[in-house]
C-alpha cells in the first residue's frame, strides 16, 4: 500500500516525471521489493488507477454519507488534471485494461447521475455513457498546449463551463423565485 501511496502522491505532482526509484524512495521500500511488485510503470500505473476508482466506488456507494454527483464528478475531472502522468502512461496500457478502467469509473458515477437527475439537479437527458465524453474533452484541453500551467487552467475552466451547463440547464439556482416565470417573463 505504501508503494501505490507514494505513486499517487508523485503522479498527482504536476512537477514529478514518476520514475520508479524515487516512488521506491517515497514509499521506503527498496526497487527490487518495487519491482517485484510491479515489474514495470504499466503495470504500477494499472495499481494506481484501480486504486483510485476504488476510493471513488467507495465514496459513490456510500449510503450513509451520499456524496453529491456534481461534487464527484467534478473531483474525477480534476484528477484527470492533477495526475496528467497518469493519464498519460494510461495510453500505454492494453485496450483491455483501459476499458475495464473507464467502466468501472462509469458505473460508479451512474447510482449518483441518477440520484441527481431524481432529484432534477441535473439535465435529464444526460447518460452515464456521455461522461467519457467529459473524460475526453478534459483530455484533449490538456494536451492541445505545450504550457502545462495554462493547458491546466484551460482544463479546469472547461470543467466549471460543463458542470454549470450540465446542472443549471433547465434547473433553476437554489433559493431563485420561479412561481409564474415563463421564458423570462412574469405572469
């Protein structure tokens, strides 16, 4: 566990290239004991998403303290951004994995899409199959620039664009008086 601790803590650093001796180092373990666990990058960076689904799959089915889907979302979308070298080395698995990776993510974010549009807080003709178009969006801003700090604030601006868009569309802003109000006008 301390191993995939130290390779989260570095892959979320925007500064850190992740190489396999310093998460060693992190973790305090040596690179032999690393890559006896995880023979390669690929296959810590397999570790590392699984992890990371698992704490969202975690907070997602939590019935006792349901979490709100924009809150969800919004957090899965920016470590889309924080762990760009994790995005990134994620190219390198097998489709296979990926996929795996991309449903699991997917279904745990359905029970709250649908909660959400229950309780009409977010446009009802949003699938859950449409958030990998999120994931893809999010992604391609990251990688249209070759200066990270301004690609990063590209992407995390387009997440706050979506998110108000997905959630305020056809939903009126808490606290609004919309008794009589038809297309902007009073009756």
């Amino acid at each position: 566990m301390a191993i995939i601790q130290a390779a989260v803590s570095m892959m979320s650093d925007p500064r850190s290239l992740g190489v396999m001796p310093e998460i060693a180092r992190r973790a305090g373990v040596g690179q032999a004991t690393l890559y006896r666990h995880f023979p390669d990058r690929n296959a810590l960076a397999d570790a590392v998403i699984a992890y990371e689904i698992s704490r969202l799959e975690a907070c997602a089915g939590d019935p006792d303290h349901p979490v709100a889907f924009r809150d969800l979302l919004r957090e899965v979308l920016r470590a889309q951004v924080t762990m760009r070298s994790l995005v990134a080395l994620t190219h390198r698995l097998d489709a296979g994995t990926r996929e795996r990776h991309k449903r699991r993510i997917v279904t745990a974010l359905a029970g709250p899409l649908r909660r959400a549009q229950e309780r009409r807080e977010v446009r009802g003709d949003f699938h859950a199959r449409d958030l990998e178009l999120l994931f893809g969006m999010v992604e391609g801003i990251l990688q249209g620039g070759e200066d990270l700090v301004a690609a990063q604030e590209a992407a995390c601006r387009s997440i706050e664009l979506v998110l108000d868009g997905l959630f305020r569309c056809g939903v009126p802003a808490p606290g609004a008086d919309v008794r009589g109000a038809v297309g902007g006008v009073t009756a």
